[in-house]
C-alpha cells in the first residue's frame, strides 16, 4: 500500500476548495425554488375534490328533498364525507426504506378505517332518520358512488394533463 505525502493530501484538497467554493458560494446565495410546483398541484388538486364533494352533496341532497327534521342527520353525513378529503397525502422521500415506508402506510390504512368507521356511522344515523323513498334514493347513490368516483377522477386527470405544459 503507498501512502500519499501529507503536503501533496493538504494540496489536493485545498486545490478542491479553491475550485467548489465560488459554486458553493452561489448556491448559498440562489434564491429558493418558486413556490408552486407539487404543493400548489395537491392544492389545486383538493381544492377540485372539495368542489366535486360539495357539487356530488348538493345534488344528493336536492334528490333526497330534506326537511327540517332530517337536517342535523344531513350535517353529520356532510361532515364524516367532508373529513373524508382531508386525510393528508403521503410523499414517501429518498431517505425512507421499505420498513418505514410500510410503517406509513399501516399508519394511514388505521386514519382511513377510522374514518370509514365515522362516515358509517353517520350514513346509518341519515339513513335511520330517512323515510323509505328517500332512503331508496340514498341507496342508489351509494350504490352508483364507485362509478361518480372514478368517472370524476377521469376528469380531473384529463384536465390536469391538459394544464401541463409539454416538454
């Protein structure tokens, strides 16, 4: 094994600095990213979802013809769906492995059981305080729910991909 002079080790590496200072320099000195890019897409991208959520509930409750005494039942479905959008999006990074990246993801199935548990809850209370044709309308909404989804989210997506500039 040879072994390098300390003066020629001390050179190189003073040589290194003298080099990669003025860039780090200016890095330090660049102004940060612009804001926008994934955060103001996920943004925008909840900001339709709670659009479409409010569009899909007005349209529901026009066909279900509430009345008075159904409405708390109402506010609490409104709510449980509501919440429904405001479980965060997960951005796994470089730095995660496979065991915390599953960790994660048995973390958020536990945040979407519970409030699946919720929104249950609250359909069952709606349901209970409907009478029978109202509740055969909610039924079909349930029912054709999968279907508005996906469509919806067709939608989104075409839209989004047609707002990105090419390149």
């Amino acid at each position: 094994m040879t072994t390098v002079p300390v003066l020629t080790r001390s050179l190189a590496i003073s040589m290194m600095l003298a080099f990669t200072a003025p860039l780090l320099a200016q890095a330090a000195d660049a102004p940060p990213p612009p804001a926008g890019g994934k955060e103001l897409r996920a943004e925008k991208w909840q900001e339709k979802r709670a659009a479409h959520l409010t569009a899909d509930l007005n349209e529901l409750a026009n066909r279900l013809q509430l009345t008075a005494s159904q409405q708390a039942a109402w506010d609490q479905y409104k709510a449980a769906r509501a919440e429904m959008l405001k479980l965060p999006h997960y951005h796994m990074t470089p730095q995660e492995n496979a065991a915390d990246i599953a960790k994660m993801r048995a973390m958020r199935a536990e945040q979407m059981a519970q409030l699946l548990d919720n929104l249950s809850t609250a359909t069952g209370q709606l349901r209970a305080a409907l009478q029978p044709n109202q509740q055969q309308v909610l039924d079909e909404y349930a029912h054709q729910q999968p279907k508005r989804m996906r469509e919806a989210m067709k939608k989104m997506r075409e839209h989004r991909h047609r707002e990105q500039p090419a390149g």
